[in-house]
C-alpha cells in the first residue's frame, strides 16, 4: 500500500514540477522531489527486484514440486541444477558484453549496445540448452524415479531427460520471443513508441488512449 502512494507522489512530483511550474528533473525547487526520489526506488530498485526474485524462485520451487511428485528425488534437485548453469552461464555472458570505441574514433552508439546485449542473450541461451541437454539425458541415465503407474513402461522409455530437455528448450525459445516481442513495443527506433510520440502532436489524449491501446495489444 505504502508504495502504491509513493510512486503516485512520484508521478505528481514529475507532472506539476515539470508541466505546470517548467522545473527541471529532481530540481531542488520542488517540494515534491523527495517523493519523486522515493517512488524512483520503489518502482525501479526494490519492486523490480522484488518481483523477480518472487518470479525466479517460485518457478523453481513449483517446478521442484512437480518434479518431486513425478520423479523422486531427482526431479526436486534438476530444477536447482538448471537454475545454477542459467546463472553462471548468466554471469559469464554479462561480463563477457564489450562495448568499445569505433575504428573512426566515434563512440558506441544505442543500436551498438542493443546489439550486444542481443547477441550474448542468444549465445546464453545456446549454451544453456548445451548444458541442460547433457544434464537430462545423463541426470536419469542410471536410474528413473517414475510414478506406479508406468511401471509397465518398456525399459528404453523409462528414461525422461529427452522430454524433460524438450520442455526447457521450449521455455528457453518463449523466453527469447517474449524479449524481442517486449523490445519491439518498447524501442524508440519500433513503429509503436514513435506513434505515441506522434500522437502528443494532437495533445494529452491521444496519447493516453493510444498508449492504453497499444500496452492491450502487445499483451
């Protein structure tokens, strides 16, 4: 609740100090700038690490539930297994991104870092579906923790790290989309960010009805 009134006090901080009054962004003649501050925290840092760290751990836990309910013991540690290599493979590629200066002089541009982070994105989730390939298939090469009743599963089926690797392929692949498809609707070089931006052309209106329009429709 508290944050929910803060970050409303940061959109009116923003809105009066800088429409009605043309001050500045966090100028120090706004009264308001502390609450801007305040709710710039609560949205960008603590609410966003928040909801991640709730998102990241509970897909694990549930994916260990499920796991545990099918496969035993195996299928509890597989999910933590497949969130360590998805860090450290994380890790590697973020410290891997090099942006330098061009062969003219002439510093990096957006498109440059965009570009990047694009491609190392990519070369994480290759090497992520490396490793996960080899972690299932030999994860239950020895022994398969399979519920009763596919006892009478003849023996070359009994392994699941096959279908297992086709599931984490499959959210690996929505995840890189769901990405591009949010860069698309967000980027400023994207048709649907520059029609916005045309639209404040005819005044606040317009761009709140498009910009609504627009957030359903890339949903």
């Amino acid at each position: 609740g508290g944050g929910i009134y803060t970050k409303a006090a940061d959109v009116g901080a923003d809105l009066c100090g800088k429409v009605d009054k043309d001050l500045g962004e966090d100028s120090p003649k706004n009264p308001a700038t502390i609450a801007d501050c305040v709710g710039d925290n609560v949205g960008d840092v603590a609410g966003m690490g928040a909801d991640l760290f709730e998102s990241f751990v509970g897909a694990v836990v549930a994916a260990a539930v499920l796991g545990a309910s099918e496969f035993g013991k195996k299928g509890v540690a597989l999910p933590f297994y497949i969130m360590m290599i998805g860090l450290i493979v994380s890790i590697a590629c973020t410290v891997h991104i090099r942006i330098g200066m061009k062969e003219d002089g002439s510093a990096p541009t957006l498109d440059d870092l965009l570009g990047a982070m694009r491609f190392n994105i990519l070369v994480a989730a290759v090497v992520i579906t490396v490793c996960v390939l080899f972690l299932c298939v030999f994860f239950f090469e020895q022994e398969a923790d399979i519920i009763d009743d596919m006892s009478n599963v003849p023996k070359d089926q009994l392994n699941p790290g096959p279908r297992l690797f086709g599931c984490i392929v499959l959210g690996l692949v929505v995840g890189v989309l769901i990405g591009m498809v949010t860069e698309y609707f967000t980027s400023h070089t994207e048709e649907p960010t520059q029609s916005i931006g045309r639209a404040t052309e005819c005044g606040p209106g317009p761009v709140v009805i498009l910009g609504l329009g627009m957030g359903m429709y890339s949903t």
